[in-house]
C-alpha cells in the first residue's frame, strides 16, 4: 500500500484535529492596549485603526469592565497628553494622564486584570523622542534612565502591576528595577520590551498618540537586518532582571520570537502592532480577507513562534470568538 505515512489522518474530523493541535490561543494569552486622551469628554477614533479610539476616562473604565468580562491576560496602557515639554514630564507626574488612567482603572477593576503601563518618553515629549535630548538633537541614554526610574515609581505607585519599559536606552530594566524596590514597589513586574525594532508598522500608533516626532528611532530602536542582537538585548534585560521580555512587532519577527522563546527563564510577549493591525483591517474592509479567519491565524501564529502573551488591539474581540459557545 501507498503512501506508508497518512499525516491525513488526523485530519479527517474537527474531534480529530482538536486533539491533535499543537497550539493552543486562550484569551488569557491576549493583553489589549488601550489609548487615554487627557482633556477628552468621549472616545476619539483614530483613522488608521479602524475600530480603535482613544479613550476619556469614562470610556477607559468601560473598557476595562469589558476585558475583565471577555477574560483577557491584562491590559497595556498609553497616554495621549494635552501638554508636552522637552524632558516628557508628565509622565512622572502623579497627575499625568496615563497616572491619572493608572488610578481610576485600579479603583475601577482592581486585581481582576493584570494592569500595565507603557513606560517611555515619547508620548510626553515635545519632539517625540523617547528619551531625553542633549544640545545637539542627540538621544542621551543616560540622563533618560532616570526619568525611566522615576515614570515606572509614579507607574507603580498609580496602581500599575506590570511596568513596560520600551524605549531601548542601555541599561533601563536595571534602573527601573533599582529605582522600584527602592520605592518599596519590589512586588512590581518589569516587562522589558527587549527585542523592540525600529519598524514601519508602528505608524498608525503615531496618529494614535499624536506623535511629535519628526526624524526615526535608529539610533535606540534594533535594525531589522538583525537577529542575533535580540538574543544580546534578551539577556542584558534578563540579567538586569527582566521579569517578562518582549519581541515587538510580532508577525514580520516570527523567527526572533522563537529563538527568544529558546533562551528565556522568564515569559515572553510578542507585540502585534498598530500597522499589522492596520494591514489586516484595511484588506477586510476591501473584501479581501475573512476577518475572523485572520484574526486568529495571525494569533496562532505568534503562540506557535513561541510567545507565551500576545499584546493586540483585537484581543478582546478574539477572546470573545475563543469562547466555546461562539
Ligand atoms: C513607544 C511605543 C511605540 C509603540 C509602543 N510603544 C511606538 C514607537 O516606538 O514609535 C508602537 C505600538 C504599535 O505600533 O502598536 N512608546
């Protein structure tokens, strides 16, 4: 008889397939980011993410609810100041929005979700840098460590569980760490956006939080000609105690989420970002893709590479399609 091997065989039936598949998609592995807009009385729809707003706090909260009920891992929060000044000052302070958005979300949902604020410059800088600048227009990557140090304390202190530093100076998972304990926050969890590249996909995210930014982030974000250099970023970030790494974007960095995944004690994110998001909405609203369909094959996608969460801007949609009923 021919052929000896039937890989078919599995195949045949959904009862089969399911108890044969090597990947599982829950929506605990989903973390949905969520913009807030200082000064907003509703939601702002942002263009170039159709489906996305920008939060007021009222809207924020009902958010919040909502990823609790679908029973996603967490959610990962950006603010969207009105105000923006050279050292990105808001970001500290107690009553910058993404702090102001910390607090209500912990009053509102307390420990049912897992709480995580991006914790960077570029939002609250007014030349859109996620850093601080010397004279000369250059990203100075050590006065930017503490004002890291002292975002992730207001973080924490606001009610963050996890913070997410994700602006690629050297040494910021180590600071940010220093500057925790030493703030009594030694329970807080640092997500080090690890492998973090300077990629074209994140332009819708810039309409999102209205970015300043005029120039790139060559200088800080990884080239993405490169692969091995991840591996070096992950176990810097391990060393300095990372308690999660990240691989951002997700889908075009598919091997690097898998040889992170290969060499990390710690679990490993993937971020899908704005402009996967963006792609994949855009060839549905075309006609072109089968949304659902899509959806969850980039997902499964991004778990099979190897990450354990997924952060997406479809996460509470998805987990409401991975319940077993629907
Ligand atoms: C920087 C940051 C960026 C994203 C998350 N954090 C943008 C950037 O580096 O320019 C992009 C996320 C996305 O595109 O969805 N704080």
């Amino acid at each position: 008889m021919f052929p000896l091997e039937r890989p078919r065989r599995w195949r045949r039936t959904p009862a089969l397939r399911r108890l044969v598949a090597e990947t599982s998609l829950e929506p605990r592995h989903l973390v949905l980011p969520v913009f807030v807009r200082e000064g907003a009385s509703e939601p702002v729809p942002i263009a170039s993410m159709p489906g996305v707003v920008q939060h007021d706090l009222d809207s924020l909260r009902r958010a919040a609810v909502a990823a609790v009920d679908a029973g996603i891992g967490g959610l990962m929060l950006f603010g969207v100041p009105e105000r923006r000044d050279a050292r990105g000052s808001g970001g500290a302070d107690p009553d910058g929005i993404l702090n102001v958005a910390l607090r209500a979300l912990a009053e509102e949902v307390g420990d049912a979700t897992v709480l995580m604020a991006d914790t960077c410059l570029d939002e609250f800088t007014d030349h859109g840098h996620c850093g601080l600048l010397t004279p000369d227009g250059v990203v100075d990557n050590d006065a930017t460590l503490e004002a890291y140090g002292e975002m992730a304390v207001a973080q924490a202190e606001a009610g963050a569980h996890v913070v997410g530093p994700s602006g690629m100076m050297d040494g910021q998972v180590e600071v940010i760490r220093q500057a925790l304990d030493a703030a009594g926050h030694e329970q807080t969890a640092v997500l080090a956006y690890s492998a973090k590249y300077t990629s074209a996909f994140y332009g819708p995210f810039r309409d999102a939080v209205e970015s300043q930014l005029t120039g790139d982030r060559n200088t800080y974000q990884q080239d993405p000609a490169n692969g091995r250099e991840a591996l070096r970023e992950v176990r810097l970030d391990l060393a300095e105690g990372a308690d999660a790494v990240m691989v951002k974007p997700a889908m075009s960095y598919l091997d690097v989420v898998r040889q992170v995944a290969e060499i990390s004690e710690v679990p490993v994110a993937a971020y899908q970002v704005s402009g996967e998001y963006a792609m994949v909405e855009a060839a549905v609203a075309n006609g072109w893709l089968d949304r659902r369909r899509t959806v969850l094959e980039t997902l499964t996608s991004v778990r099979r590479a190897g990450a354990d969460l997924v952060l997406t801007y479809w996460a509470v949609e998805a987990a409401q399609w991975l319940r077993p009923s629907s």
